[in-house]
C-alpha cells in the first residue's frame, strides 16, 4: 500500500507510535509509521492507516489513549505497581502477584523493561548478565524495535490471563527504555513514585551463581521506594493475602515506622508476625529490648499476633533460613539503609546477605521512607 492509500490516524512519540502499531496489528489493522527506521524517543511519527479501517482504528486509539491517561494520572498521585521485567518465567510470577496486589488496593500497574546497547554494554564488568539473552545478539539498530515487540508479546500473554480468569483485570502499561537496568529500574522508580516495586528472582542456588550480576541485588541496595521480591516456586495465594510474616528488627525507633509502613502497604489482619534480631556481640539488653517492642505492637496494631525470636550474629544465616522453614514464613520484611558502593561490597547489609541465602519472598523498606 502506498501513503496516498491511507489516512492518518494519529501522531505520536515514536516510542509510542510503534506499541499503538501492534496493538493495531492485534486488532487485524494494518498501520504505516513514518519515519520508521528512525527510532529516536524524542521524534514525532504519523501513524496512517487503510482509509476503511479508519473508523475501527480511531476506536482501538481511544482505549489505547484511555488507558495511558489513566495510568498518567496515577503515577502522578503515586498510585502505581512498577514490575520490571525481563519476559522470564520469573517476571511472569512477579506480575501475578504485583496485578493481585493491585487489585486489591485499586492501582494501576507499569511493566518496564530495559534493553542494553553495544555502547553500554562494553562498560559492564564482569559477570554482569544481559537482561534479555533475546535482543543482545540483535543489530543496533534492530534493539528498540525487538525490545517493544518482545513487552508488546509480553503483555498479551497477560491479557490472555486476564481473559480466561487467570488474572484480576488491572489497567497496565508498558515502558521500554535503554540503559543498565538497576540504574534504569531506581531512577525511573524515582520519577514516577510508585506505591511498590515488584520483582522476580530466581531460586536460592541459582542466585547463588549470580552474586556479581543480579539486578535484583542492586536495586535492593540502591532503591528509595518499597521493594517486594518474588522468588521462583512461590505461589502467588501465599502472598495475597499474606499470614506469616517475619520483621526483622534493628531495636531503634524506626522499628515503628516500619511495621506502621509494612501494615499499611501489604497486610491484611489477623497474621502471625515474627519480630526477629540478630544479636551482636557486643550487644546487651536484645531480648528485653525485642520483648518491649512486642508489646508495643500489640498495644498499637491489635489486628495481629506477635512473637519475638533472637538469632546469635555468627553463623546466623542457617539459623535464620531454618526458622524461616520451620515456621512457615511466607514473607519477609527487612528495613535497608542505603549505602554507598564501597560499604555495600566490604559490609554487605542484612537484607542483601538473606537475599541470596532465601527462598522466602522479601519486602525491602528503605528506612529513611519507613
């Protein structure tokens, strides 16, 4: 078909030029972006179409127009699940669970992904895995276009579910952006505010053997916003609603502030809580001090039952994964301070060492939100 064929429909970004030309496609509607071998952000590209479809396509625009407006507008109140995504089996379950969550608390959700390019990844050090095994062997100049094809693919996978039942239905959009995905993940988080980050990771071994690449790992250290970690196995129903749960305690005042965040971000009553400290040792007074908080949680946030248990600082990590196992705990909530590089590699945080040594699905509150 010639241009002269077709009229146009729309002009938009040239990002979102190319995802309304699938979404198009799904439809059965043919559409023709000019400038389309041109896939910088920042051009404006006309989207055309066959003039006997024009009508049928104006309405696949209004949905589509309707969606991200809405979705606008909930980033801007910060009402929104951010779920990175690599289309893995693991973004599959985190997006299971973050869709239950969103629907349970009336939020809208934004899928990103990340692809990298040469130039990019000539800088990563060694270990550091591409994000997508899919797109790194890809032409740059065919990087973009394969990223938005791969989430466009994605992301009718979830409207499938949603069709047949499998999901709650929530309004979702979709970003893909280049660059080195922990830093992408935490900056892009920072501009849009969400209510929580989602992510999926893989099982214990496997993480194990990515201690140097894991993104996951990286914007568990570096995020300013709620962090909630799915790890491979989990059932989503364990989460949402969530009954087990362990805090793990620093026995300083933020202690309040984040049990008051994580009661009032992620769970429902009547769960049995586990307050849990690691005892230094040189520390004194841990189990009056723990026992204290106890009762203040009682006292302030009744809906739930509370018990304490102490770990010795050596060798803590078996112990820990143990209690975790034995007592059936679906989910794990750690405060995080945020710390520069060097820290982060010589002395590594709580958070960040039960990261790889657990299978237990993770709740990251940076403290200073908390």
């Amino acid at each position: 078909m010639t241009k002269g064929d077709k009229e146009r429909l729309v002009v938009l970004s040239h990002d979102k030029a190319v995802i309304l030309k699938l979404v198009l496609k799904e439809k059965g509607i043919e559409a023709v972006i000019c400038d389309e071998h041109q896939p910088q952000a920042f051009l404006l590209s006309e989207v055309l179409v066959e003039k006997d479809k024009l009508a049928e396509a104006v309405k696949t625009l209004d949905s589509f127009l309707s969606i991200s407006r809405k979705v606008a507008v909930a980033e801007q109140e910060s009402s929104v699940v951010l779920i990175p995504v690599d289309f893995s089996p693991y973004s599959e379950k985190a997006c299971e669970v973050a869709f239950r969550y969103a629907a349970a608390n009336d939020l809208c959700a934004v899928l990103l992904h990340t692809y990298i390019s040469d130039s990019y990844r000539e800088t990563l050090p060694p270990g550091i895995k591409i994000i997508s095994e899919k797109i790194k062997r890809d032409k740059p100049e065919q990087k973009e276009l394969k990223a938005i094809q791969l989430m466009s693919e994605f992301c009718d996978g979830l409207k499938s579910k949603m069709r047949a039942g499998l999901l709650p239905r929530v309004d979702f959009v979709s970003k893909v952006l280049q660059g080195i995905p922990e830093a992408v993940i935490v900056e892009y988080a920072r501009e849009i505010k969400p209510t929580i980050i989602v992510m999926g990771t893989r099982g214990k071994h496997q993480k194990e053997e990515d201690l140097i690449g894991s993104v996951t790992a990286e914007v568990l250290d570096a995020t300013e916003h709620p962090l909630l970690i799915i790890p491979d196995g989990l059932e989503p129903h364990d989460l949402v609603p969530v009954r087990n749960v362990m805090i793990y305690c620093l026995l300083e005042q933020t202690d309040i502030e984040t049990v008051s965040l994580y009661l009032s971000k992620i769970a429902s009553s009547d769960c049995a809580i586990k307050l849990a400290h690691i005892r230094g040792k040189r520390e004194k007074l841990s189990e009056e001090r723990l026992e204290a908080f106890r009762k203040f949680c009682e006292k302030n946030f009744p809906d739930n039952r509370y018990e304490t248990v102490l770990f010795d600082d050596e060798d803590f990590l078996d112990d820990f994964n143990k209690c975790l196992i034995d007592n059936e705990i679906k989910l794990l909530v750690l405060p995080n301070r945020k710390r520069n590089i060097f820290t982060r590699l010589f002395n590594p945080s709580i958070a960040h060492r039960l990261f790889f040594h657990t299978d237990t699905a993770m709740v990251i509150l940076p403290t200073f939100l908390a």
